[in-house]
C-alpha cells in the first residue's frame, strides 16, 4: 500500500529545523537540463514500454498555467533526482505519514518497484516554473491492493503527493496543484472517470486541500497502515466542483 499524503495544505506549521531555501535550488533545471528532458520525453527508453497502455505518459502531459505559475510532471530518475526526494522524505512533516526517513536507500527501495514495475505507478516530480518542488505518484488504483477497500471502477487512477520545502506550504500550492494534476490525469487518460486519493484521516490539512481541489469525501476505509479518507474527484462533476 503507497503512503499516505503528507500535510500540503493551511496549517501546516513547518518544521523548526528546516529553512526550507535549501530543498530545491539544486535541482533548478538549467536550459541544458531542460533541453535533456524534451529529448528524453520524445526518445527515452520508456517511450516503447507496453506499460504506456495503463497510465499513458505523464511526462509527455503538457505543463499547465496555473496561479501558482507554469506546472508539468517529470518522471522520476533515481541517478538525478534521489538527493532531493530523500531530503523531502527526511522531513518530520512529510516523514511522519510517508515513513521514508532514512538514507537514500530508503527511497530507492520505494521508487525501485514502481520504475521496475508493469507501469501501474509513475513516481514523478511536480515542476514549478522551473523549479522542481514536490513528488507525485500517478497509480491505477483499480490495480492497487486499494481496490480491496472500496468500490473501484475500471481506470479509476490514484494520486499521492508531497510538497517539498516549508515555503511552498500553507499558502494555498497544494491544493492548486492537486487540481491540476487532477485535470492532467482527466485531460489525458479519457477512459479514467475518477481520480481518487486516500490520505490520513489523521492529516486534517491535506484532506482540507483535497475537498478545496474540487474532491469529494466518499468514506473512510480501514487500510493495513492507516485509517484513510478516500477522497473522490469525478469526471462528470469536475466543471462544477
């Protein structure tokens, strides 16, 4: 079962011991970087996996304008992008729901099945404006053990999340961000008619930003590690909510 969200949302108080300035400058993506990435989105090796017919390929989803600036999704690549996602995960406000604290082979073991995998998850970093500064995981949830615990319907497609860095909290990000990466998973998988999200029923902010995003709370599950909040946003009702 993947982790829980972690806070994202009003309310977060950040951690004492964090600034927060350090979390993502050096990962700012360089005009080269950039470059390598386009590159890699028309060429890569991922581009002829089978796997593409489960969740399609996010990385190749164009950026969207949103008010919190230009935002796309990169798939993750360990060899550049494990420093930065080990540090969010060492964040006692994100490890307290993730349980990923440790060195960076805590989080390698945790992106090794999803990149090894039949394509059913694609962990990928949330770009900014340039800047990377949170972790996505796009999953089938219709194939996920979560399947067991509610109702699922074909292709319904699942989000967990992390914002990385203290500045991007409480300031409204997360729930501007969710909606997007809601309408890019709705925009571009047509037969997925929900996009549905299980966090913490104990992570008051992050289930506030999932309602603030245009998700409906449809019922609390007993999951093997936590007691969740399954959230709902629905294709059919997505221009009203």
């Amino acid at each position: 079962m993947p982790p829980a969200d972690p806070s994202a949302e009003p309310g977060a108080a950040p951690d004492a011991g964090s600034t927060g300035a350090e979390d993502t400058l050096d990962l700012k993506l360089t005009e080269e970087l950039l470059a390598s990435i386009a590159e890699e989105r028309n060429t890569g090796p991922g581009r002829d996996r089978a796997s593409r017919e489960l969740l399609g390929d996010p990385g190749a989803w164009p950026p969207v304008t949103t008010a919190a600036g230009s935002f796309g999704l990169l798939p993750v690549r360990p060899e550049r992008d494990l420093p930065v996602l080990s540090r969010w995960m060492n964040d006692p406000a994100v490890a307290a729901f993730w349980e990923l604290a440790g060195p960076e082979s805590v989080t390698a073991d945790h992106l090794r099945p999803q990149l090894d995998g039949d394509g059913r998850s694609v962990p990928c970093l949330g770009v900014l404006d340039g800047t990377p500064m949170s972790y996505w995981e796009i999953y089938r949830a219709d194939l996920d053990p979560l399947a067991r615990h509610y109702p699922a319907r074909p292709h319904d497609t699942g989000v967990h999340l992390l914002i990385g860095g203290v500045r991007n909290r409480g300031r409204g990000v997360g729930t501007t961000l969710l909606r997007a990466v809601a309408d890019l998973v709705l925009d571009n998988l047509p037969r997925c008619g929900r996009v549905v999200a299980e966090p913490d029923l104990r992570n008051t902010p992050s289930v506030s930003a999932f309602l603030s995003a245009g998700f409906r709370f449809s019922a609390e599950v007993e999951l093997p590690d936590k007691r969740a909040a399954l959230m709902i946003r629905d294709r059919t009702y997505r221009a009203q909510l």
